[in-house]
C-alpha cells in the first residue's frame, strides 16, 4: 500500500516543480499566520513534502518545525532542506506526532486530511 497518496511515484517531478520554490501559493498566509506566534514556538507541518516553501517561511520566523510526511523521498528532502529539524517519514494517520505537544499544525495541502475548512483552532 502506497501511504504516500502517489507521491512517491511522483517525488522526483514534484521537487523539481514545487519542492524547490523559495516563493509561491501560500507563502504569504503562512507569513503572516507565523508572526503571531513567539520566536521559539513549535509546529507540525503535516505533509510537509520537501519544506519549501512553507518550512522555510516559518524557520524564517524563529519557529521549529516538525515535519512528517509518508513519501521516503520527500522526507528526505526535507532532511537535506532543514537538517536540524525533526522530521518523520510516516503516514499523518499512523502517527505519534513525535509523542509532543505543539504551539500550531499547518497543513497546506493533504488528500487524506480532506478540506482545511474542517480543521479548528483549539485553545
């Protein structure tokens, strides 16, 4: 079973388009979602592919990022990307989220988590 959602098969062709990009769809938003929170905070970046560009934004702006993603060569970009960030190679569904607690969760896209619209804010 392919837990990556066909990105595996696609990794290559999706660092080289996307996994790259220092810029782009979301960098703005995520910008400006990043400055509420204190230099030092925590996040997970569910999906997180390669980290660009939206790892890169938030490391940018003094926060952590833990990472997970299922597809081994995105992860591993991501490793390369950010070497002294936590990142795991694994299904969001199956895992333990680095057995931690995080100050936010950014998922910028994730065919298994469904439409952001269902993802709350909790205190």
């Amino acid at each position: 079973m392919d837990h990556s959602n066909g990105y595996e098969a696609i990794a290559s062709r999706f660092i080289e388009i996307r996994g790259q990009a220092i810029t782009g769809i979301g960098t703005s938003s995520v910008g400006a979602w990043a400055s509420g929170f204190p230099v030092g905070s925590t996040v997970l970046d569910l999906g997180c592919g390669t980290g660009m560009p939206i790892a890169k934004v938030l490391i940018e702006a003094g926060i952590r990022v833990y990472g997970v993603d299922a597809s081994p060569s995105l992860a591993e970009a991501f490793r390369q990307n950010f070497p002294t960030m936590p990142i795991a190679c694994e299904p969001v569904e199956d895992s333990l989220f680095f057995n931690r607690q995080f100050d936010g969760i950014i998922v910028c896209y994730s065919p298994k988590l469904g439409p952001l619209a269902k993802l709350e804010k909790s205190d």
